[in-house]
C-alpha cells in the first residue's frame, strides 16, 4: 500500500509537459509596457529654455522624510543664481542686471518652497528629470523665469533710467509695473517727461493724435457711386 | 516530365493485376510471366521543385499572378510545415499589393497570429496596403478579437490598455534624443471624405456689355429751349458648366497626440507624412502645459513604436 501512494505522490510530482512558450511580441503573450523615461522629460534645461515637456523620472517613492523634503527645496534654490542670471542675459543680449537678477532670486527662491515634496520623493532623479509628482513645482519656477525674461525685455532699459533720473517707484517695483503697464500717475509722469526714449515701449501710445480710422470711417469711404443725366 | 517510374509497360500493370486475380485465386504462377522488355528510359534531369519562401521570397511570389492566388498557395503550404506556410504568408504581404485582411484573419492564420512574434506588424502592414484607414480597420478587427486597439480606447482607459498593442495613423511632429533613443511626438490623423464639385466637359462663360447713350435738344412753349441727354450701361456675365460630385479622403487631425518612442534615429521616418503606426501603449504621462491644477492638467500617452507603414493613396472596403 505504501509503495502504491509513493508512486503515486512521485506521479503527481512529476512535472507536466509545459506548452511553448509565447514569444513577448506575440499578440497572445500578456501585455508589456515601458515605464522608463522618454526624451521629453521635463529636466532643468527645459526649464531653462522655457520648452513643453512631459514628468516622468526613475526616481522612486519613498516614505516621507523631512530630510528629504529640505534636501529638495536646497537642491532647487542652489540653481537659482544661475538659472536667473542666464534668463536675464538671455533676454538682454548678454546684459547683465544686478537688481533683475536679485528680484528673480527673490522670487525663485519663494517659489522653491513648494518643491519639498512633502519629502515622499526626489524632486529630480540622476539625470536631472522632474518627478511626476512637481508639475506644481515646476510650473512656479517656469513661470518666475518667464516673468523676469518679460521684465528684461520689456522693462530692464526704461527702470534702469527710472533709477538713475530718480523717478518713484523705481527699482523691483518699476520692473513689475512697468511690464504689467501697471505705473501709477505720478511714475508715469516722471517717466515720460525724464525717460521718453528708454520708456517708449513701455509708456501708454499719446491718444487722439494720428489715430487709425476707425470701422465707421473706413465704411463710409468705401462706399461710392455717380450718376449722369 | 515523364518519371522514370512511370514508364513501365502496360504488361507490368496487368501482371500486377494478375498477381492479385493469383493472390485471390491461387492458380497463376509467376514464372509463367512473359520475359520483361527493357522500356526506352527518358534520360532528361529531373524538374528544381518549386523555390522555398523562406529561402527565395521574391521567387516564390513571383509564380503567381495575385496576391489572393498567392496566399491560397501559403495556405497549401501549411499544411506541410507551419513555418514554411507562414514565411509563405510573409512573402505575399511584403512582396505584393496584398489587401485580402479577411483571408489574413481567416481561420487558417488564426494560431498563427496568435504566437507568432511579428504577426501584429503583419497586421499593420496589410492595414496600410489597403489605405491605412485606421479606424475602421480597427473595428474589424475587435470583430475578430485581435487584441489590437485603437489610441482613444488607450487614452480614456490606461490601466485597462497598458502594455498592449494600439494601431494609429499619425504624423510626426517634432523629435527630441536623449542618447540614442529618440522619441517623437506624433499627432494623431484619420481620414475623413470631402465632397467637391469638379467640372465635367465644355463649360461655357459669357460676357455681355452694352452702353447706350443719347441727346436730346429742342424747346417747348412752356419751358423754352433745353436739352436732355444720358446714357445706360448695362454689363451680364455669367458661366454655365456641368459639374459632377466627387468625394475624396482627405487625412485630418483628430486632436489626440502622443509620444513615440523609437529603438533609434530613422531617417526614413519623415516629419509631416502620414504613417500607420503600431506601438506598446506605456500609459499617460502629465504634460507641463495646461492649467496649474494638476487634476485638470493634460496627460499625453506614450507608446513604444513597434513598426510603421506608409498607407497607400486608394483606400480598400
């Protein structure tokens, strides 16, 4: 009896004859995706050059650790001298603009503190690629350096003769306003009477004077007709 | 040819044929048989059997007229080895205007696509051949549950599709490399049918003006002396022609992008030109564009692009 169930527990333990294996491409084999990062991870150089990208990184999550989450806004606030030095020279041919420059530092630097991640994960892994997880990150210190890139170009000369012919609200405050056409009366005043030329682009158009036709006009020009009789 | 076997004379069949009446009948004998005569044998070289697909493609689909012809012929084949049958198939499709997807998807392939590790390409080739209409291609296939899906399935469902096949057409848009595996960004196209009126034979115009003119002097009692003059011109133009209706695909975006990954540079893969694509859809990434709200934030899918096909111009129904 004995040998009876040895034979038949080595008969059950032998092992069946497996079918062929599928190859991994075959439409029958189970799914396989890649979850590694593409070209267009958002990295700091897309950051610096302002260009779309996707999030998507190799580092991996953890558990939180607020360690990690000063680690990140660190790593992030260390680049920010370089990173609004070159948007300055950018938009400026070179140029450099030590009061932008402090301004974008500034800005940076608060909009850093939202990269903490809450210390789950690495705000950047090896290769420099965002985390899924710091869109919101990203988007804050995207937009600080756009801003500055716009102040530089729109706002940099007409602040700098701002400063120097002693106009109010010159400084950090100009290089807002003025790109947001939001100066007050009396800046502008200063501004057009002191700073014409530098300000040009910046200052509202004079209205009234050498104004486009307007719809009504252009209307009633094109109408015509004659008659004889 | 005539085989050298075949070539026995007729006494031969009817000994054998005798030898049977004997084996029943038991009263013939074989030594009784007449003395065989030696048969004129044809000494001409036997016939090269028919070329391997596996080993010479273009000469096996060469010997036969259509495409159709050519995949009854792999069929035949199968049925002696399932790789010969299949390198058959291969042949057809690669090396004619195949667009026969019913017989591709008919029962005598279907363990073949099945496990076969380039069916699905095999697929997407035909798909192109036959005008590359992606979407329509797609719902017959589901019909034959071949698990090849289409990106809008993807997209709306990631976890349900990640990691399987999606078939699109697409263009490319714009590349970016990271080492040596770039990734292009692909906008998604379908064909949609235009109707236009194009002019069929003579087609008449016609131009007409005319202008006339008067004077008019004289006097009245009442008013005295006066004259009345003026002119009218008139101008008509006008055109007749007959025109018939045509409808024509045209390929337009469907709004839907995505990410393809590529094993390496292709030059071969232009920019602006439809292809179909099949790829591994590797799930939805979060894009930096958008609102800040990250719920509400646009997602692209990402693929792993397996192959593309440029989609001939006539499309097949």
């Amino acid at each position: 009896m004995k040998a009876i169930l040895v034979s038949l527990f080595l008969l059950g333990s032998t092992p069946e004859a497996t079918p062929p294996a599928i190859p991994p491409d075959a439409l029958a084999a189970p799914p396989v995706s890649n979850d590694a990062p593409t070209a267009w991870a958002c990295t700091v150089d897309t950051l610096r050059e302002g260009k779309e990208c996707v999030f998507e990184s190799d580092a991996a999550a953890g558990a939180s650790s607020t360690e990690q989450d000063t680690a990140n806004r660190k790593l992030l606030k260390d680049i920010s001298r370089a990173l609004c030095t070159e948007a300055v020279g950018n938009a400026r041919d070179g140029r450099t603009d030590a009061t932008l420059i402090s301004l974008c530092e500034r800005r940076y630097v608060t909009a850093a503190d939202q990269c903490g991640l809450g210390g789950s994960a690495l705000i950047v892994d090896a290769k420099g690629r965002f985390a899924p997880g710091a869109r919101a990150c990203y988007r804050g210190l995207s937009s600080v350096l756009q801003e500055v890139q716009l102040m530089a170009t729109v706002a940099a000369p007409c602040c700098e003769c701002a400063a120097r012919k002693g106009c109010p609200g010159a400084a950090d405050r100009c290089y807002a306003d003025v790109s947001q056409q939001q100066t007050s009366p009396a800046t502008l005043a200063c501004l057009s009477e002191r700073c014409e030329d530098a300000c040009s682009v910046a200052l509202p158009s004079q209205s009234g004077a050498s104004s486009a036709p307007t719809a009504r006009e252009r209307q009633r020009s094109s109408r015509s007709g004659s008659a004889s009789l | 040819m005539r085989h050298p076997s075949w070539t026995l004379p007729t006494w031969a069949l009817l000994g054998s044929i005798a030898a049977g009446c004997g084996a029943s009948h038991s009263h013939v004998t074989w030594t009784e048989a007449p003395p065989r005569e030696d048969a004129p044998i044809v000494t001409s070289a036997p016939e090269a059997p028919p070329p391997r697909a596996s080993a010479d493609p273009k000469a096996f689909t060469a010997r036969y007229p259509n495409p159709a012809l050519c995949e009854a012929a792999a069929r035949r084949l199968q049925a002696e080895s399932r790789d010969e049958g299949w390198a058959a198939l291969k042949a057809c499709i690669e090396l004619t205007p195949f667009t026969q997807i019913r017989a591709l998807l008919g029962g005598a392939w279907a363990e073949d696509l099945r496990v076969r590790p380039d069916a699905a390409s095999l697929i997407a080739r035909v798909v192109a051949q036959r005008g590359g209409s992606v979407s329509g291609e797609l719902q017959y296939l589901q019909e034959r549950k071949i698990p090849i899906f289409s990106l809008a399935s993807a997209v709306e469902r990631p976890d349900t599709y990640k990691g399987r096949y999606v078939m699109l057409r697409a263009r490319v848009a714009d590349q970016r490399s990271e080492g040596e595996k770039p990734t292009v960004w692909l906008v998604e196209h379908t064909l949609a049918s235009v109707e236009t009126n194009a002019p069929v034979g003579l087609g008449e115009t016609y131009d007409t003006s005319s202008i006339t003119s008067g004077d008019l002097g004289g006097q009245t009692q009442l008013t005295g002396p006066g004259r009345l003059g003026g002119s009218v011109s008139t101008q008509e133009r006008g055109s007749v022609s007959t025109t018939r209706k045509h409808y024509d695909n045209i390929s337009d975006e469907t709004g839907r992008e995505a990410l393809g990954r590529l094993q390496g540079a292709d030059p071969f893969l232009e920019a602006r030109r439809d292809y179909v694509f099949l790829a591994r859809f590797d799930g939805v990434r979060l894009t930096s564009g958008g609102t800040d709200d990250d719920a509400e934030a646009p997602r692209i899918p990402v693929l792993t692009i397996v192959s593309y096909h440029s989609p001939q111009a006539l499309v097949v129904y």
